[in-house]
C-alpha cells in the first residue's frame, strides 16, 4: 500500500526558511515521480514542485523557483522540499503526492495525476 507521510511544516516569519520531508512507504522513488502541492485557503491546489524518477529532472513553479529546492534520498525513501526566502503567500498546506505520470507538464504548468497524497502539513508565514 502507498503511504506519504509529511513533516517540517510549521509558523515562520518572512524571509526564513522550512524544510519539508515525505517518508514513502509501499513503494521505492524509482516508481512516482514525488511532489508537493500547496493550497492556500479558498484556492485550487496549485503544484509547487516534483522530482521525476527516471531522470532526476525537477520542475518549479514560477513563483518558488528560486527559493524552493527539492531533492530526494533513495536510501530512506524520502523527497524534501526546502523552502527559503518565504513569502506570506506561501502560507498554504503541503502535500506530498505520488505522481504516475512522473512529474508530467502541459504547456509550464505540472499536471500532477496523483495516485497516492499525502495527508498535509501547515506552513504558515507571517510576522
């Protein structure tokens, strides 16, 4: 069975830093490309980041690129996003998913069709 299991969110105040971890279980990297997708209240999820499994290539929104680093550790079987620079529009909750089309994009945008989420984690940024 697929489990994702977030962790690392948290209250900071702009401009500091947050790491986030997703600990897969039920599977190895080498099968999903893994991201995250955030969703702020009263908005769609909107996909952040993802890190595909069979060429290690990475995709970011246009608005983290820059500040957001994913990677990934295949002995633990565990995809981190760090997160510097926040912005108070990075407040959202975090999901870790499970993409089957291995980080797949239409146009810029990531299609992320998931086959396993996570269960979230609040970031929350404000001073």
């Amino acid at each position: 069975q697929v489990q994702l299991v977030e962790s690392g969110g948290g209250f900071v105040q702009p401009g500091g830093s947050l790491r986030l971890s997703c600990a897969a279980s039920g599977f190895t990297l080498d099968h999903y490309g893994i991201g995250w997708v955030r969703q702020a209240p009263g908005k769609e999820r909107e996909g952040v980041s993802c890190i595909s499994f069979s060429d290690g290539s990475r995709y970011y929104e246009d608005s983290v690129r820059g500040r957001f680093t994913i990677s990934r550790d295949d002995a633990t079987n565990t995809v981190y996003l760090q997160m510097n620079s926040l912005k108070p529009e990075d407040t959202a909750i975090y999901y870790c998913a499970a993409d089957k089309a291995d980080c797949g994009v239409e146009g810029t945008r990531w299609i992320f069709e998931v086959d396993a989420w996570g269960r979230g984690t609040q970031v929350t940024v404000s001073s």
